[in-house]
C-alpha cells in the first residue's frame, strides 16, 4: 500500500503544473486514512508516512500552501508523541529536520510556522517520552556492561532520560551484585551533573552508613554546591567516622567546609524561591520533579505542576533548616519568613483544581493524604513580627500579590508594635505607604491605623491622606504609552481608551512625561512599543527606578527578530509581559487584562472601591474618637467636604461623620450647607450629623446658616423639623430666634396654626 501511493504520488507531482491535481490530491476528504469506502470508486487512503513525506517535499519546493494542508492532516492524525518521533526516525530525520527549519523562517506564511514548530515540538517530546519510559530506562541500564557500541547508546539514552533515570541508575549503583554495572551507573549519574543532585541529597540522611559513603563519593565528583547543605547535614549528624571522613573530602572537592547546615539549607531555598534557573531542570516543560527515598523502596519521583514546583521545594528546605535551628533552641525568623512566602507563593500559582503533591489542602487532597491548613492560616499565626518580615520581603521583591496577603497579616497580628518599634524609614509597613500600587497603599495605611500608634514616626503624615483619598477616589485606572512616534502612540490608546483607561500625553520616556505622572492619582499600566530592542530595555529600567512605576505592570511590543530572547530574559517578572509588534487588538487586551490580574490583583472594581472607602471612613472615624495624637484626622477635612455632595448612601453618612468629629469650622459649616442643598432622609441624617459637631465644638456656622436653620425649623416635614430644633438647641441659639416658632409668627407648621 505504500509503494502504491508513493508512485501515485509522484505521478501527480510531475502533472501538477498542468493540471493541479497535487491540489486536489492534497485537500479532498477522500485522502483521509479512515474516510469510508466508496462503494463505486474505492477511497484512495494516504498513510501517515505519505504525509510526512508530502509535508517535506512542498516546503522544499516552496508550495507552502501544500505544505501547510499535509502538516495540519499529520498532526490531526498523529497524537502521541513517541509514535510520531518513531514515525519521523523511520524515515530520513534530516530531511524533515531541513523541512520544519525551513517552514519556520518562510516569511508571510504564520499558519505554516505554527504547524512546523508543532511538528518540531513533537518531534522532540517524543524523543523524550521514550528516553523517560522506564522500560527504556532499563534497557538502557543492561546495555552498559555490553560491548562498547551497547555501551555508548545505553549511556546516551540515559543521559538524555535525565533525572527520570536516577531511580534505576541509584539502585544499579548501591548494588552489590555486578561491581561493574556499579562503575557505569556510577559514572552516567556523574555525567548527569545538576540533575542528580536532588535525587541523592534528598536520601542520603536515610541510607544507611556504606550508601551515604557511596553517595557522598559521587556528589563530590558531581561538582555542584547544590550538594553542599546535605553534606554538611549528614556530617554533623553521622556516627560513621567513615562518613564523616567521606563528607569532609566532597566538601572539599566542592571548595567549601564543615558548617552549619541550617543558613545552607536556607540560601539554596532562597534558589528555588526565586526560581533561578540553576534549579530548575526541565525549563519550559509544564511538570518538574519532587523527589521523596523509602529505604525499603529506594528513590521515588512525583511529577509536580512547574507553577509551584519552586515553592515546594523552597518550603521542604526551609522546613528542615527550621528542625535544625529548633534542635539548637529556637527557630530563626527569617527561615519562617521564607517558608510563610514560599507557602503564600504555592498558594496563588497552584492551578485551578490542580492536586498539589507536595502541599494537599482540604477539598483537594488525594486519596489518603493529611490535609494541610491554607497559607494565611500560617501566615496569621507566625505574628507580627514574621508578618512584617514577609512583607518587606514582598516590598524588596515588588511582589505585589505577596505584599497584600502579608499586609492583610500584619493588620490582624501586628498591633502597635509595627509601627512603633520599627519606627522610621526602614518599617516595611510605612514602606508599603509609598508602595506603586493604590490598593496596597490603601492597605498599608488601613494596617497603620488599625496599629494606632501613639509616637509619631517617619511616614505618619501619608496615613490620613491616603484614607481621604480611598473615600474620594473612583474607579478611574491611567496608563502610560511610550513610543517613537504619534502613528504608534494614537492607535495604542484609542485601545486603552475603549478598556475604560484614561491614557496620560504622548512621550518618548518617564522622565519626558515626569510632570503629568506626578499629577495622576496612579500609574496602573505602562505600554512601551515602537523602540529598538535595547531601548525596550533601558525603558523598562527606567521604569523599575522611578518609585511611583516600580512595580507598575509593563506590556512591551518588540520586533519579532529580538521577541524570543527579550522573552527569555524577563519571564521571571511577572509584572512584565512582552509581544511581537503587530499583534492584533483582541489578543493585546487579553494579555492587558491578564497582566494587570497577575501583577496588581486586576482593576478596581466599583464594589472593591466601595469597601475601600468604607473602611477608610470607618478607620478615620475610630481614629478622631480616640483623638489619636499621630494620626490627625482633620486632615482628611479637605477631601472629604468635596466628596461629600456627589457621595451617596453610606459613603455620604460615613463622611458626614467623620467631619462631625473633625474640630473646624469649615467642617461644620459644609456639613450644614450640603444638609441644606439635600431632601428628605439625607437632610435630616446631615442635620443630625451637624448637630453631632455643635456638641462637640460649639455653633461654628456663619449667621446666614442660623437664619436658614430657623427657617428649617419650621418646615412641614416633622422629622426635618425635629433634627433642626435639636441642632438649634445644640448651637445655643439667642432667645430671639426662637420666640417667633413659640409665639406662631415663624414660618411652616408653627406659623400656620
């Protein structure tokens, strides 16, 4: 059946030019290889070979368009990866190798890429999938003590295997059966460098003496300091003189020394915290692995989401620098901070669903696995004192999400002491006043009151101000476009503009635009587009050195030629997203919105603004009762009489209380007047409100307001009526301007009796 259509196929080509019959041979229904027979003509069937071959011959001749129908077919058709890395090794790989190399550099033609990058991906996942297969794995293992053509492909099958291999590979080698089986598995896991590290580290505590020596000889030869805090562990904790010894040459070897393993174990998890890329093994790939050694079992792998592989191991490190520190007397805060952060890290990357191995919580654990508490939970119980240390972490790390989950526990744990005993600059609580990001600002100056401090300190005069502004504040989000040019600049934010941003003038850079920056209430978005590569990046350090855009998130368009490695070099930042210059308008506002959702929790919302201001106002006033000496409510008087008439509902009571506890006059005076231009319930509660203040302060208003009261006082609307006498009896008005209500000469109901 093959040969049948391969010559057909030939035939074909050669017509093509005359008739375009490779066209139609290449889109009919008919090629399908499980397309019904016909019972008049039979159904000519193409196999998957014919395909791939068909796939590589229209590229080579430049007929894309072919190309493109023959590759779609193929990957449709073939699903899994190992069967199509065995169907491309049957025939010549360095041809289709040419064909897809080709495909992805045809200019004008992005289907075809995206098709021929599919293949090439799975292509190589397939590979990889057979070199990871453990029955693989053991074959390639038997082949190391054939002869030397065996031996070669053994050790090549498993080096590429990797650290899927070590399982096998460990148990070759602590074997005692076949002493040379040893030597290789031995000298493969050697070659494997990095990526056996983890696997032997992670049972060497639990092996007994003579596997820890052998164990320990590889890791010196291995040549990583990964290996360095397990090294030092087990030599502070063997009773082997043997090991011992063992550990003090591998330390060697490694250039270091016998140590407190506590700080070592500490620094490699800040590693895998920031997610180095020493670390990290299979970069790109979707899972990583976790490691766990059972000496009844040997080693055993769990494949973990990449998301939260970091954390989890961040967390196991810190967890077993923590045991150690407590065996010494007490536990360092810094090492509770790092597992509190790595533990609020796994919890906002965990996909939605997804079972975390390393970390089951209720409701989504596996079967038989201890539930464990929720990050917050933790993060509540560390205290103040770890809290603020999480958050100042977040702060160094412009971890926006980081710095409102610690900021949310530092104002239920920390009380007073924050802001007193860390008084000044330094305060990452009074850092986060200054922080880029409204809601956090907000936050922290929630946190800072709840604290009440009572001695002043650097940083207490934002406190008020920031909570006047929750309350006068809407929803309105700024961005800022930088580009070259207005052909860049106009379409960018017409875009902008119809996501409901309000976009600041055009400028070339930060700086240029300083002036209307520091005007705006916030920078929410900066898009850079339209520059050279190397200004991309001189714009996005500019950015990251101004404090009001440190932490602002960043979309850059850059040429497609530069798109790959600017990618590369920013992935770590969430807070920054880069696409290809000519990318199309749906795609850039789902990458906006989910840039802006990852980086600053999302836009505001009306609800969120509403909450904002409602705690803000219910902070201002517990802070004017106590008439706090540090944090002056007063001077929140200014935007607050101007947000009080558009405010409605219990935004306005709320303002109107807080201003009834504010000792000024123009306070009381804008509490009548806007009493005054209202109706019905809102008038009498404003009423009541000034009233509140006359107890307080005394009559402050001017003699306009007393005459309009007066008149107010007798108005038909019994409750309006009764909240004006009681703020007539609360000013201590003269006799005489209540004798023409007692006599009936006033106006309204009295006057008309």
């Amino acid at each position: 059946m093959r040969s049948q259509s391969l010559s057909f196929l030939v035939t074909a080509r050669c017509l093509a030019p005359l008739a375009g019959l490779a066209l139609t041979l290449a889109a009919a229904p008919a090629l399908a290889q499980d397309a019904p027979a016909d019972d008049k003509a039979p159904a000519l069937r193409v196999t998957n070979e014919a395909l791939l071959d068909d796939f590589a011959h229209y590229v080579l001749i430049a007929r894309p368009d072919l190309a493109e129908s023959s590759a779609a077919q193929l990957l449709d058709r073939v699903t899994d990866a190992k069967d199509f890395a065995n169907l491309v090794e049957e025939g010549d790989v360095n041809r289709f190798l040419d064909a897809t190399t080709r495909a992805q550099k045809l200019q004008g033609n992005a289907n075809l890429q995206a098709l021929s990058g599919a293949l090439i991906k799975l292509y190589d996942k397939g590979r990889l999938d057979r070199a990871r297969d453990p029955k693989q794995i053991a074959e390639n293992i038997a082949m190391l003590t054939g002869g030397q053509r065996a031996k070669l492909m053994g050790r090549q099958g498993l080096l590429q295997a990797g650290e899927y291999a070590m399982p096998q590979l460990l148990e070759a080698y602590l074997q005692d059966r076949d002493a040379a089986l040893s030597v290789e598995a031995q000298s493969v896991m050697i070659g494997l460098g990095r990526q056996s590290i983890v696997p032997l580290t992670t049972g060497l505590l639990a092996m007994t003496p003579t596997q820890q020596e052998k164990v320990v000889r590889v890791l010196g030869q291995v040549g990583y300091k990964m290996s360095v805090p397990a090294l030092a562990d087990l030599h502070g904790t063997t009773t082997s003189d043997q090991v011992r010894s063992a550990c003090d040459r591998a330390l060697q070897q490694l250039q270091s020394q016998p140590g407190d393993p506590a700080p070592l174990y500490r620094q490699l998890a800040e590693a895998y915290y920031s997610e180095n890329s020493e670390v990290t093994n299979f970069p790109g790939e979707d899972f990583q692995l976790l490691w766990d050694f059972d000496p009844a079992v040997g080693l055993t792998m769990n494949a973990i989401r990449t998301p939260v592989f970091h954390e989890a191991m961040a967390m196991r490190l810190t967890e077993r620098a923590m045991e150690l520190e407590g065996a010494n007397g007490s536990v360092n805060p810094d090492s509770l901070a790092l597992w509190v952060a790595s533990n609020y890290s796994r919890e906002a990357d965990t996909p939605e669903g997804y079972i975390n191995p390393a970390y089951p919580v209720a409701g989504a654990a596996a079967d038989g696995a201890e539930p464990r508490r929720s990050a917050e939970y933790f993060g509540v119980a560390v205290g103040g004192d770890v809290a603020s240390r999480v958050l100042g972490r977040a702060l160094n790390e412009k971890d926006t999400p980081l710095v409102r989950r610690s900021l949310a526990a530092v104002e239920q744990t920390a009380g007073g002491r924050v802001a007193l005993s860390q008084a000044g600059a330094s305060s990452p609580l009074v850092t986060a006043l200054t922080y880029p990001n409204r809601r956090v600002q907000t936050e922290a100056a929630l946190a800072v009151s709840a604290a009440a401090p009572t001695t002043d300190f650097s940083g207490s005069d934002r406190v008020v101000p920031i909570l006047s502004s929750a309350v006068a504040a809407g929803t309105d989000q700024f961005a800022v476009v930088l580009s070259p040019d207005a052909e860049r600049y106009q379409p960018m934010r017409a875009m902008l503009e119809k996501m409901g941003y309000k976009v600041l003038p055009a400028g070339q850079s930060l700086t240029e635009l300083s002036t209307a920056i520091g005007e705006a209430p916030n920078v929410d978005l900066i898009i850079v587009t339209g520059f050279a590569a190397e200004r991309s990046t001189q714009t996005i350090g500019e950015a990251r050195g101004f404090t009001r855009t440190a932490a602002t998130p960043m979309l850059v368009l850059t040429s497609p030629e530069v798109y790959a490695e600017q990618q590369r070099r920013f992935e770590s930042d969430p807070a920054i997203a880069l696409r290809p210059l000519g990318t199309g308008e749906d795609s850039l506002t789902k990458t906006i919105e989910s840039l802006v959702d990852v980086a600053a929790g999302g836009r505001v919302s009306s609800e969120e603004a509403e909450a904002y201001a409602m705690r803000s106002l219910s902070a201002l006033r517990d802070l004017a009762m106590a008439g706090n000496p540090v944090l002056k409510v007063s001077d929140a008087a200014g935007p607050l009489m101007n947000a009080l008439p558009a405010a409605e509902g219990e935004r306005r009571q709320g303002i109107a209380t807080v201003l009834s506890l504010v000792g000024q006059d123009r306070a009381q005076r804008a509490l009548f007047d806007a009493a005054r231009a209202s109706e019905g319930e809102d008038r009498a509660m404003l009423i009541s409100q000034t009233t509140e203040s006359a107890k307080r302060f005394g009559n402050m208003l001017e003699q306009r307001q007393v005459d309009e009261l007066v008149v107010m006082a007798g108005s038909d609307d019994e409750a309006e009526a009764t909240a004006a006498a009681a703020l007539m009896g609360a000013l201590n008005l003269p006799n005489r301007n209540l004798m023409p209500l007692i006599l009936g000469k006033g106006t309204g109901m009295v006057g008309q009796r």
